[in-house]
C-alpha cells in the first residue's frame, strides 16, 4: 500500500439500491473524476452531471469534491453517487481503473486518514465498531470512541508521564551541578495517578467486550419448572418445545434477545434432576456447565411445587431466582413471581433483567472494547508498576525512564502517536472495503 497513488472503491454496499456511493482518493482524483464527467464543481458543491467513458454514457450521478487536507482521508478525495446497481458501479469502478486508480484494499480509506492525521487508530476501530454496532448501546460507545473519549483519556495519562520523563531527563542532563527538577515523592504520586488511571482504564475492557460480543444468560430450574415456556415467550416464538412431560429439554436450546442495550444469548437447559436417564443425564450436564460460564443465570422455581431437594440453589449464588406458575401458587412475598400463561409478572421480570444487565455489564464511555486496546493499556500498567517498584528500591533515573518510556509507549501504540507497521496491518485488514 502507498499513499500516494489513487484508490477506487464502493462505499455502499453491493446491491440495488436507490443509490451507490463511489469514492475516489489521492492526487489523481479530481483528473480522473474529470476524464468521467467534464467540468468538476468547486469542492463541497454537490452537482449534477453524466458520466461518459469512451464516449459511452455509464449513468447520472451526483460529484462532490474534496480537496485536501479538508477530506475523510486528508488527500484529494472525490464521491460519485451513482444509481444503486452493481453493473453501473462495476463498469464506473472499472472506468476509473482504466484511468489510473487502483481498487482500494480493505480498510485502505480509514488507514489514509489515520496517515495523515485526520483519525487516531482508536477512532479508526470505532468507525468498523459503529458500522457492526448490533444494538443502540454499541452504536452509542464506538460513536463516543469515534469522537474521541477513549483517545482523551489515554493522552492525558501519557502527557502526565511525560511530564515526569522530561523533568527526570533534566535532572540526568544536570547531575552534576546537582539540580533537582522533580522530587522522587512528586514523581511517585503522577506515577501512583497514571497507574490508578490506567487500572479504571483496564477495568472498563470487560464491560466493553461485553458490549461488543454480548453476553450470555441461563435458564435453569428442575425439569417441568416452565423454562422453555419462558424463553418461547422473551423471545417471542414457539422456539423450544414445550410439554407437561418433565425432562422435554435435552439439548440447550439459544436464541439472542436485546436487553439493557445489549445482545443477550438465552439458553434454554434440560431440567435438573437426580436419576435421570443418560441422554437426559448428558443434557443435564450441559446445563450446569453452560450456568457455569454464563453472564447471567435465572433460576425458576414451579410456586405450584417449591424448592425441592433436586435443586441446586446454592451452587448458583447469583442466579435471579423467579417462581414460576403463579396463577397455579401464589410466589412467596417478595420474591420475583411470574406466569407466562396469565402473563403475569413478565415486564417486572424484564425490567429487572434490564437494570441487572445496566449495572453489572453496561460499558461506560470510553471503554476499551478489544483484545488490542486492553493489551495496550495492560503494558503500560505493567511499566508503571516496574517504575513505583524501582523508585522505591532507590534505583537512578535512568532506570525509572526506562520503564516510563515504556509506559508511554504503551499508551502511544494505542492511539498510534506511535506507530508499528504490524499494528496497521493488523486493524485495517479487518475492515470492509470502501472505508
Ligand atoms: N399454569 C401454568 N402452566 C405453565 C406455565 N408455564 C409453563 N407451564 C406448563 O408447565 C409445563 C412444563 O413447561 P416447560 O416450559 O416445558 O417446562 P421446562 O422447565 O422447560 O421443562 P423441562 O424441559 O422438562 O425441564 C407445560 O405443560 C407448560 O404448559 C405457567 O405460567 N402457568
Ligand atoms: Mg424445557
């Protein structure tokens, strides 16, 4: 990849559509988009116009001009919006090849602007997060990154840092007249604050993968409890099956819903139970291991039976615990009674699973949300320790620096102030063509 040759791409997806969106970018934009229709418009006027090649008219498209550095990319960047089918912006696409562009590689556009400086790389994984957002909390989170929260965040931690390498750095420049610029007390407290900072950082990484993967929730209870009968209702189909046979569900049974803003995977377990016969046994297995890894467990007791000695309550301390049936059994006072077949309770049950899910998974903004983020800020933390760790054994300056630098550069990978070729590489190859 080279930034200075110009690439083509479809910013749209594939497909019929009112309109497709051709973007071209670098220096020989403008000539090509001239070669296609004529006259272009001074930059940010949208104008009508025709596309011809080879004396051939190819559709009728709306240009708008980009001139750099005032373009997504930074360089000379041109949109035509085509009519959205795929032979037009084939043979538009081919049209410009044939006049010097190249196609795009994946993510190529974003990588141009986090080139020239238009986006950090935070902000650049936001633009492929909002674009897979799956419900309204994602989209809110990779928006907020997008504009800049997560960026701010790690730049002032490494700006404090760098406050104490330069004073530290003069110091060593100065040892022999003796000046101090930092006291070693001083010096520990911005190191103790960056730490503090970075570990509240770190923190936010599970709640931002959960946003970003979802999370996973159980459904478990003695067999005949009305669990599949619950989940046909959350997810609002006749999805498991249901019978007053108890042991009807053997396989887990999943489907994903959206609470508290995020995609929560339901699964419906076979009944747990003592003395159950192999294939039942096997799925009984399955459930207990599911409840085991699960995010969220519900626990469903029958009011019409209550708890029994088959029940496994206290393995699942923070199971939300719902009595089922109450149009047969009243549920004991206080405690979360529902009954799908009067529709009684569900709502109470869904606002709770709501607030549940708000207040133990709901990312704050500014979260890290992936594998790359948290290893980042991982590294600086684990520097900062090394650095609190040698300040307190008395060691000199330079060996503190070297973990200070280290720190910082750990911060500096994650916005890509400092860069590595394999870092790039590794995040735009994720991204579709045409950003
Ligand atoms: N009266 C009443 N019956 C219910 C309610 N919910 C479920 N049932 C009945 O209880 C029986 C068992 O329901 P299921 O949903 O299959 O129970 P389960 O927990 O999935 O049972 P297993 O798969 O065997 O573990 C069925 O006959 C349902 O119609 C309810 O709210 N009220
Ligand atoms: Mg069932």
């Amino acid at each position: 990849m080279s930034a200075d040759d110009t690439i083509v791409a479809l910013a749209t997806p594939l497909g019929r559509s009112a309109l497709a969106i051709v973007r071209i970018d670098g220096p020989s934009s403008v000539a090509i988009a001239e070669s296609l229709i004529g006259t272009i418009p001074p930059p940010r006027i949208a104008a009508h116009t025709s596309i011809y090649h080879n004396g051939q008219l190819l559709d009728d498209c709306v240009v708008t001009r980009f001139v750099a550095p005032h373009s997504f990319t930074g360089n000379d960047l041109v949109e035509l919006t085509l009519h959205g089918n795929p032979l037009l912006v084939e043979r538009v696409i081919a049209a410009c090849v044939e006049l010097g562009a190249r196609m795009a590689e994946p993510g190529e556009f974003s990588e141009r602007a986090v080139l020239n400086g238009k986006l950090d790389l935070v902000q650049a994984e936001s633009i492929a997060d909002l674009i897979n957002a799956r419900t309204a909390l994602q989209a809110k989170l990779s928006l907020s990154n997008l504009e800049g929260t997560l960026s701010r965040k790690a730049a002032a931690i490494r700006e404090a840092l760098l406050h104490v390498i330069s004073r530290l750095e003069a110091a060593l420049d100065f040892s022999e007249e003796g000046y101090e610029f930092i006291t070693r007390g001083d010096a520990r407290a911005v190191i103790e604050g960056a730490l503090a900072d970075t570990a509240a950082l770190a923190e936010t990484y599970r709640r931002g993968q959960a946003s970003q993967t979802g999370l996973s929730a159980v459904i478990l209870g003695r067999p005949n409890a009305g669990k599949s009968t619950l989940l046909n209702r959350l997810v609002g189909s006749d999805r498991a099956i249901v019978t007053p046979i108890p042991g009807t569900t053997r396989d887990i049974v999943r489907e994903t819903i959206e609470i508290g803003g995020l995609p929560v995977t339901l699964a419906d377990t076979a009944g747990l139970r003592e003395g159950a016969g192999v294939v039942e046994g096997i799925g009984i297995e399955r459930a207990r291991d599911a409840a085991r890894r699960a995010d969220v467990i519900l626990y469903l007791i029958d009011a019409a039976v209550g708890p029994t000695a088959d029940d496994e309550l206290e393995r699942f301390p923070d199971a939300l615990v719902v009595w089922t049936k109450i149009d047969l059994e009243p549920a004991p006072p206080d405690a979360l009674g529902i009954s799908v077949t009067a529709e009684r309770g569900i709502d109470t049950l869904l606002s709770r699973l709501d607030a549940l899910v708000r207040e133990r998974f709901a990312a704050p903004e500014g979260s890290l949300v992936n594998e790359r983020q948290r290893q980042a800020v991982a590294g600086c933390a684990e520097a900062l320790r090394a650095a609190l760790a040698s300040l307190d054994a008395g060691h000199d300056e330079q060996l503190i620096l070297v973990d200070l630098y280290r720190a910082s550069t750990s911060l500096g990978l994650l916005t890509g102030v400092i860069t590595r070729d394999e870092v790039f590489t590794e995040i735009f190859s994720k991204f579709c063509i045409g950003k």
